[in-house]
C-alpha cells in the first residue's frame, strides 16, 4: 500500500465499494452454505501459520484482506450458520439480525448511560418488554441485555449474595467466617456450567454449590431438594440461592420451577432460572407450560441468540428486584454523574462500555412477527418429533430422553456391541460420532446420561429444511452400519 494514503478513516467511495462487495458475498455465503463442511477440517496452529506473524507496516489493500478471508479463514471456520449444524443448541444469525448488527457497528454507541446514547438505553426498554410480552409474562418485568447466559447467571447469583442478612459483601467483601456460617448455592446434575462458574467467580467455590438429583426424565427432585436445604441449616450452611433450569444442556429437560419456587419462598432464598435454550419456546402458547412458575422466580435468563434468530451475542436477563442488582454493581464516579431521570444500565452490572445489541433484537422480532417466530419454532419442533420417532422405530438405535423441544439424545445399539457391554458401546457410539462429523455434511455434539454415551442433535436453524434431517439420519444410520459392519 503506498504511503499516500489520506490520514483519517476509510474513504466513503471506498467504504461503499467494498461494502456493497462485501454484502454481495455474504449474501451468497447464506445461500449456499452447503458448499462448505459444516465442521472445520484444520489442524491446531494451521490459520496463524499461514497468516504474516507480525503486523504490516504499511496498510493493505482491501482485496488482500478480503482475500486471505475467503482463503484462510473461511475454510478454518466450523460454520454455526450451517443448514446441518446440529451441534450444541443450534443457532441461528438471520438476515434481519446481521443487518442490526451492521448498523451497531456504524453507530459504535456506548450505551452505559441514557445520555450516552438515549435510543440505545430506551431500545433496549422497549425491546425486553416486547420479548416479556412475547413470552406471555402479563406483569411488567425489568430487564437488561448482557452478552451470555454465564454473565447473566453470574449477576443473578451476585444479585443473590447481596440479600444474605449480616454479609454485606459490597462494602464488606466476602469473607468466611465459621461463626457466621458458609453460603449454599444450589442446582441439579443437568444444570449448566455456568452456575459453577459463577460461584467460583463469586467466592462461593464449589464446595458451596450443591448439585440436586434428577429423576428419571432428568428433571431437578424437589424432595432432594428440601432434604438437602434441612440438611445444611442444620450444619450451619446458609441456603442463599436455587438455580432451576427450563432447558438443560444435555437433555433439555425442565425442572418443576412452581415446586421449586415454593421451596425457596418457603426459606426467603433467591430463584434463578436459566431458560436461556428452552425459554423462548414459551412464545408457543402450547409450549407456555415450560414457563410456568417463572413469573414469581427473582431472576430468569433467555437468549434470543439461541432459539431467536438474533446473532451471538445477546441474552436478557429479566429481575423482580433490580434495585437489589442495581446496589450489587452500582458505582458512579464523578465523570459519570447524571441528573437525567432515566435509566443508566451501567449501574447493573461489571460493564461500564454496553454494545447496542438491543437494535438486532429488535429488527428480528419486528421483521419475523409473533406469527412468524411461532410457525418456525414450531417447524424445528415438528422436525425434532419426526427425527425422534425415526429412532423409536429403528431396532439398532435407542432414544435417551425426553423431546420437549427441538433437542434429540440418543445412540446406537448394535447387537454385537450390546452383547460386549457398556464400555463397548460407548467406544462404539464416541468411534460414530467422530465418523459422522468427519463426513462434513453435519455436525452433531454429545453428552453422557446415566453413564451412557449420548449423541444430540440440536434443530433449530431458519435454513434448515426437511431434506436437511433426511439427510443426517440417513448418514447416522449408515455410518453405524459400515462401523458395525467392520467388527
């Protein structure tokens, strides 16, 4: 590049010529993502290999950086776009929400005050009352954007902490004091990492957090969790929080939340939900039943870049009592003083800068509608409920769990595995797994139930079409056949 190059920012022609280029190319990566293997097939240490080690001293043309994209770091990517990503909790980042996200970047605001950048702050507002009303919630609900469910979580269970009587950990700090007795964190088996996570974050360690057991359909057991609450006032423990979960990782599995809230109004203890996958299917009114309960939990988490068509990243968390989060994290120093009777959503949380990431929510819920957004979850669900009878059907497979959504767990049980045992199988099933997502035409992840290695397919793309799960099954299947066909 020569050194003539006007000081400032990118020239607006330039700027427009690669734009329309580059949204050109977007476009076409959309709408052919099957081009691509949905796994990436490179090896550790292969991208930064072959990309310069050191910075350019002169600034590089466009073509050359967009070059090196389509040729290095497109093929490095495991495309979560992807039509047959069934992996983890399929996602999806939709035309509308791109587009949101374009023109946050455009904006670049700094949302951490309403003065900052008032239609930020008011957005977000307006947004999270949508999505309130859009799960069928009748009562005004607080709420704040965060990046993901772990960072909600982790406020959630501060929030919690801040509420425990004679801690005061904000002034105070968090200190063990045997006379005063240790704080109890509670979650079942299934429950995300992030709840771990948090209590680690938060001086609770791990072992103050107390994993309930699940019954048969994995679900939290409200009795063990009223023993386990006896059990720790009785030896000094201070019960200060329960997390339920409406959709666990593994299974998608939903605890009883009307049970459990009654456990833990019963002992003053902090509820936290995490439906951060299975929430938004509340916006099904045959699917409000997973929501019930939740309206009386003191905080409840939902990502719409999950299951809403809203690029990562984006989670809500919804609060009973911000006043109580707002006293957790609220410190103001003299530059950031305002008089303006308004909401400063730096006040609820670690981040001071705050992208605008109400702006994609935004334009996905008015672009799809409520009608809109019904007949596509209901689409991933009808597909998961096809695929799942698919496997009842089929002699040498098995089904794990429940389907309350659009997740599958299941594996393969071939007779001559079956007759070698437990340890057989689950080489067998994890031998299947790497097989299928070599093949590059899906990408599935696993778990383990009860010990058993456990395959999950996770629907929920907008592109994903029937031909799509015709596809994957048709591939399980036959790559179980060849490996078992090779024993």
């Amino acid at each position: 590049m020569s050194e003539n190059r006007p000081l400032g920012d990118m020239d607006p022609s330039e700027f427009r010529r690669y734009g329309h280029e580059l949204v050109d190319w977007i476009a076409d990566y959309l709408a052919h993502l099957d081009r691509y293997p949905v796994l990436a097939r490179t090896q550790p240490g292969e991208i930064r290999s072959n990309l310069p080690q050191s910075p350019p001293e002169q600034g590089e043309e466009m073509e050359t950086i967009l070059g090196d994209i389509r040729q290095i770091i497109v093929p490095g990517l495991t495309h979560w776009n992807h039509p047959a990503f069934f992996s983890y909790f399929s996602v999806t980042g939709s035309g509308p929400g791109i587009l949101g996200e374009l023109l946050s970047a455009a904006f670049n605001v700094n949302g951490m005050l309403w003065r900052t950048s008032p239609a930020a702050t008011e957005l977000e507002e307006l947004v999270l009352d949508w999505l309130r009303q859009l799960l069928g919630f009748q009562e005004p609900r607080w709420g704040i954007i965060y990046d993901t469910a772990s960072i909600s979580t982790f406020h959630a269970v501060a929030a919690a902490r801040q509420l425990v009587p004679g801690m005061n950990p904000r002034e105070n700090g968090f200190r063990t004091d045997p006379s005063h007795g240790r704080l109890r964190l509670y979650c079942s088996e299934q429950a995300h990492s992030s709840v771990e996570k948090a209590g680690l974050a938060l001086g609770i360690g791990l072992e103050g957090i107390r994993k309930i057991p699940v019954d048969a359909e994995f679900r939290m057991r409200v009795d063990e969790l009223r023993r386990a609450i006896d059990e720790d006032l009785a030896e000094g423990w201070i019960p200060f929080c329960v997390t339920a979960t409406v959709g666990t990782t593994s299974t998608t599995s939903v605890d009883p939340v009307p049970e459990i809230e009654r456990v833990c109004r019963d002992h003053g203890i902090w509820l936290h939900v995490d439906a951060a996958y299975g929430g938004v299917a509340g916006i099904l009114p045959e699917k409000r039943w997973v929501l019930e309960g939740c309206e009386r939990a003191d905080s409840l988490v939902v990502n719409p870049h999950k299951w809403l068509f809203t690029p990562i990243d984006c989670s809500v968390l919804f609060c009973r009592r911000p006043e109580v989060l707002r006293e957790a994290f609220s410190l103001i120093p003299e530059y950031l003083r305002s008089k303006e009777p308004a909401t400063n959503f730096m006040d609820y949380g670690l981040q001071l800068g705050r992208r605008f990431r109400s702006l994609k929510l935004w334009m996905v819920i008015r672009y799809f509608g409520r009608r809109g957004i019904e007949a596509r979850l209901r689409q991933h669900i009808q597909w998961a409920d096809t695929l799942a009878s698919w496997i009842d059907e089929h002699p040498r497979f098995e089904r794990l769990a429940p389907v309350p959504f659009s997740t599958v767990c299941f594996r393969a049980v071939p007779p001559k595995v079956v007759e070698r045992g437990e340890e057989a199988l689950n080489r067998f099933n994890e031998t299947l797994l790497e097989t299928v997502n070599r093949t590059g035409r899906l990408f599935i992840s696993h778990t383990r139930l009860h010990g058993h290695f456990t395959l999950r397919v996770a629907i929920g793309n907008l592109k994903t079409t029937r031909a799509h799960i015709e596809r994957a099954w048709e591939t399980i299947v036959n790559s179980a056949e060849d490996l078992q066909a090779g024993i």
